[in-house]
C-alpha cells in the first residue's frame, strides 16, 4: 500500500514539475550557447550543468568570466545567488528528517527553485503526507527539470553559434523566476523583500562586477525579516 501511495505521489509530481519545461528548455540551452561563445568546450559547459545545477548562478558566473571578473568576485557573487538554497534546505529539514542519508544527500543535489516550490505548497496543503510520499512529490517533480536541464543544455553547447544571433531567448530567464515568485508573495514581508530587491537593484546598478546585486539581496533580508518580526507583534497585540 506504501509502494502504491509514493508511486501515485511520484507521478503527481512529475506531472505538477512538466509545465516548467517550457521555461527550462530555452534557458537550458541559452545557457549551453553562452558558454561555447565564453570559449567554454561541451565537456567544461556539461561539468558545469551537471555539478551546479543553478541557471542564475551559472549565467552570473559565466557573464562575470567574460568581463576577467576576480575569481573571487565571482565565487562571492554565485554563492549570494544561490543563498536562498540554504533557506529553502532549512525548511524542507522537518520534513525529511526522518528519511536516510542517501535519500537526503538527493533531495540536496536536485533542490532547485522549481522542485522546493512546489514541494513546499503540496506539503503545506497536505499535513498527513508521509516522509515516503513527500519524498516521491519531490522527486517526480525534479526528474523533469533536472534531466531537461542537462539535455537543453548539451543541446545549446552542441548547436552553438548555429543558433541565429536575432533569437532574443534572454527573456526566459526573468519569466521563469516571476511565475514562480509571484505565487510566493504570499505576506507583506514577502512583497516587502522583493521590493525592496527590485529597487535596490536598480539603484545600486552602476556598481562594478554586479556587487549591486549582493547590495540589494543582503538589504532585502533585512526588511523582509524586520516586516516579518512587526506584523507578528501586531498580530500578538
């Protein structure tokens, strides 16, 4: 009965993970097409997917190569990108707790935006979920996000330049992080955070290497958790 519960949990969430392949693909190979003109080979590009697993972060860092960023700048810059992962680590931990190490040390290689947003909002809804269904959910989401996300990205390494100049795909990446952002801004903290994120960004835009990027994350933190910490003393009063 366990066996067929987690299998059912596991189709859901493939299913629930499919719609993302329209945004994955094109940025997936966006990605594979910068670095073969970084000068990076398919094996090097591959590595990078592969090990990384984190489009944003994979972008920055490549963009910051081109420009003979310090390594260290970009080291700095891919880590306050994928921040967020810690958190998201943080919060999905009661859940599988209670699950192997093995199965833990997975559900940490293929925790991407996609796989924890969706986790996260099945398991809020359905508190009776077992460790064994919830780790199904999550993986049958991951399994088509990752495995595209490595066949996307051989794709556009392999087509290269083959890809005409005029086919503006840049656009994918901004809308594949605001169909999953949106849905989150569930509090005011949460607006409160990107908000303050968005403008900093801007503001702080002439900063070398990107640094305004980190400017605005580490601000935004503060707010959302000072918004957060007011509105529950409201509540209290």
């Amino acid at each position: 009965m366990a066996s067929s519960t987690s299998n059912s949990s596991w189709r859901k969430g493939f299913r629930d993970g499919l719609p993302f392949v329209v945004m994955i693909v094109p940025f997936g190979m966006v990605f594979g097409v910068i670095g073969t003109e970084a000068g990076l080979n398919i094996a090097e590009i591959m590595g990078f997917s592969v090990l990384v697993i984190a489009g944003s972060a994979q972008l920055a860092a490549l963009q910051l190569m081109a420009d003979n960023t310090p390594t260290l700048i970009i080291l700095i810059t891919s880590l306050a990108i994928n921040l967020r992962m810690a958190m998201y680590s943080a919060s999905l931990t009661p859940h599988f707790g209670p699950a192997t190490f093995w199965q833990r040390v997975l559900a940490a290689y293929v925790l991407v935006d996609q796989s924890y947003a969706l986790a996260m909002d099945r398991f809020d809804r359905n508190p009776e979920m077992s460790t064994s269904d919830k780790l199904s959910y999550y993986f049958g989401v991951a399994a088509p996000v990752v495995t595209l996300w490595y066949a996307s990205t051989l794709s556009g390494a392999i087509l290269g330049e083959a890809i005409p100049a005029d086919l503006q795909l840049d656009f994918i990446v901004p809308l594949m992080f605001l169909s999953m952002v949106a849905p989150a801004l569930k509090t005011l903290a949460h607006v409160a955070a990107a908000l303050t994120s968005v403008c900093l960004s801007l503001v702080f835009a002439f900063l070398p290497y990107g640094s305004g990027l980190l400017v605005a994350a580490l601000v935004a933190l503060v707010v959302g958790s000072q918004v957060e910490l007011w509105t529950q003393k409201r509540a209290q009063t």
